[in-house]
C-alpha cells in the first residue's frame, strides 16, 4: 500500500471496563456469564432524552462511539463514514415481527422496521454530524469490519479522503441469546470469561458484542495510536493454502515473518477451533508472541474490530495486561513494533480476515 494511513482516534464499548480508552486500567470482570454484553455507558450524558426514547440500543453505541472517537482524534468533521456490522439491528429486527404476530399483520408502528436495516448506525451518525459525504455500511458476517478498511484503504489510495470514521457494531439480545443457545455451538452455562482457554474441554463459544469505532488520517500527529498498513479478506479451505495467503499478505507489505511482534488472534475458547489456527500461527510466525482478543468481547462477527482497538493500544506504548496472551505470558516483553490482527470465522471456519499494524 503507497499510502500511509494513521490511527488518530479510538474508543470502544465493550463488555470489560474500557469507556475512556483506559487499557484495562480497572480490574476485569471475572465473572461467570453465559454471553458477554456490554457495559453500557450513560447515555442521557451523550444522547437528548427526547431522542433517546425511541432509539434502540445498536444506534445509541454508534453515536456515542463515534462522538468519542471524533473527541479523541480532536476533530470535529470527517470526510467518509464507513461501518461494519455483521447482524444489523436484531432487536428492531425482533420487535418488528414480534409485533406483526401479535397484532395479526395490523396497525403496525413503523419505527422499528425503518430502523431494522444495517446502514441505520451509518446513516444516524451522518445526521449527528450532518455529514454530506461517503457513507457506507458493509454486512459481511465476520469480515464486515476488514471490508470496511479495504473500502477506507482505497479512499486514502485514491486521495479522495483526509480523514474516515469506520466502526463496527454488533448487539446481543436476551432472545437472540435463547435462540442460539438451543444448539450445540453456544455456551448455555455461565463460564468466566477470562478464563475461557485454560479449559480444553470447551465444545461451543461464548456469545458476545461490542462497538468500536476509529478516526483514519492521512496525517500523523503527536497524539496518532498506531499506523494502518493494511488489511485483507480472503477464503481458502484448505492449511496451506491458508498459509500461503498470510505470508503472501505480510510479504507485500515487506515484511517479514519474524518482523511480526505479536498476534492478535481470533480464539474463542473452542479446543478444536483454536487449536489449528494455533499450530499454522506458531508455523508461520516460530518467533511471534500470540494473543487474543475474544475473552473480553465474546464470539461476534465484528469481534475483530475490538482487536485493533487493542493493538492500537499496545502500539501506542500501553503496557500489555497478562490477560491478554493465550494460554501462556512469555518470558520476554519486547518493545511490539509490529502486529498483525487475524480472525478465522467461527462458523463457516473458511473465512479469514487479516489487519496489519505498526507504531508510528
């Protein structure tokens, strides 16, 4: 990629204390939960109370993750809005044919079928700012989010942009969680979360959402997290040809394998989802520490996007919590210059998704 593309501001709602971009500063939430949700912040501090009424819980995270992350970067106006998400608006989604049911196809209320679509988070965000510009929203399960960069990644490419919002989203709702859990792939039982890869029994993942958003600029400034130096989508069934594909990415960005200081991988606590990844990781990158993301947001298809809020955090020069190795804290910490961000879908398994970062 020619062009150099910085992080200037950052912010995440997750389930785990991160509101004011502390990393992990507060102590973890250890406690045993069947599905991760969100801490959720006070919203009448952001959002009029009037407003708030009737707006539904995925567009109050997205203009406050957005505010916040417009409020770190210090800017006020950006030129494209880019968000991903992989499941939309599920709890308009839900209320909107709960009450086709219950009132036999009448007098229906349309707000919540206006507000079930996927580009409704985008779409509010560009009122907030009364923003003219790109605005796009991507709906491609787990790669949503690395579509979103590609798409900004090309903007800057272009020199069509000084400075992108991207966000990814995505909700948990009680009656998605009772759906899901009727089948063998999600957690039922309630499991600390932080611990969920020191148990190599574990058959089915723990359900979870976040939303995390990040200003993108052509500019680097005293405050820039880290650099964006690309990010990539591919699907390939096969372990080599999975391998060739990783290490084709990093070389085209010359880099080398043992240039990379860390992973950031998309475990998720399932034995034998994790552990293949793990072996073609180690066989990849031999001299790479690896680490994980989803013991603090759970199993969701924008998951991702919380792991370059991580990265972003460490590049920036933040000390790394032990929390967030896998499996094992290595003996030496070194300076990480250098991160690569890799996420393997969850149910299709075929899908990966890939982010490249360094310190500015």
């Amino acid at each position: 990629m020619n062009s150099k593309i910085y992080i200037n501001g950052i912010h995440s709602i997750a389930p785990q204390p991160c509101f004011e971009n502390g990393f992990f500063d507060e102590e973890l939430d250890t406690s045993a939960r069947s599905f991760l949700q969100i801490i959720a912040p006070r919203y009448l501090d952001y959002i009029p109370g009037k407003k708030l009424r009737r707006m539904p819980k995925l567009i109050r995270l997205g203009l406050i993750g957005a505010q916040k992350a417009l409020e770190d970067a210090k800017i006020h106006q950006i030129d494209s809005i880019i968000i991903g998400t992989g499941n939309g608006n599920i709890s308009d989604t839900q209320k909107f044919i709960n009450a086709i049911l219950d009132n036999d196809e009448k007098m229906l209320v349309p707000t919540s079928f206006v507000q079930s679509t996927n580009n409704i988070v985008a779409g509010s965000i560009a009122l907030m700012l009364q923003s003219k510009g790109y605005n796009m929203t991507y709906t491609h399960h787990s790669t949503s989010f690395e579509m979103s960069l590609l798409d900004a990644i090309m903007q800057f490419e272009e020199n069509e942009v000084d400075q992108v919002l991207v966000g990814a989203i995505d909700e948990m709702t009680e009656e998605n969680v009772k759906l899901k859990t009727q089948g063998d792939l999600w957690l039922k039982e309630p499991i600390n979360p932080i611990g969920i890869f020191n148990n190599t029994n574990n058959k089915a993942a723990l359900l979870g959402e976040s939303s995390s958003f990040f200003v993108l600029s052509n500019q680097a400034n005293d405050k820039s997290y880290a650099q964006l130096v690309d990010a990539d989508l591919f699907y390939h069934a096969t372990a080599s040809n999975v391998e060739k594909t990783i290490s084709k990415f990093i070389r085209k960005n010359n880099i080398h394998a043992n240039d990379i200081d860390l992973i950031l991988a998309g475990f998720n606590g399932v034995e034998t989802y994790d552990f293949p990844q793990r072996q073609l990781l180690k066989k990849i990158f031999p001299d790479s520490n690896i680490a994980a993301f989803k013991q603090f947001v759970g199993e969701h298809p924008t998951a991702s996007a919380f792991g370059m809020w991580m990265a972003a955090q460490i590049l920036s020069g933040k000390p790394i919590p032990k929390e967030v190795y896998y499996k094992e804290t290595p003996k030496n910490s070194n300076t990480i210059k250098t991160i690569l961000i890799i996420q393997k879908a969850y149910l299709s398994e075929e899908d990966y998704g890939m982010i490249l970062m360094r310190s500015v």
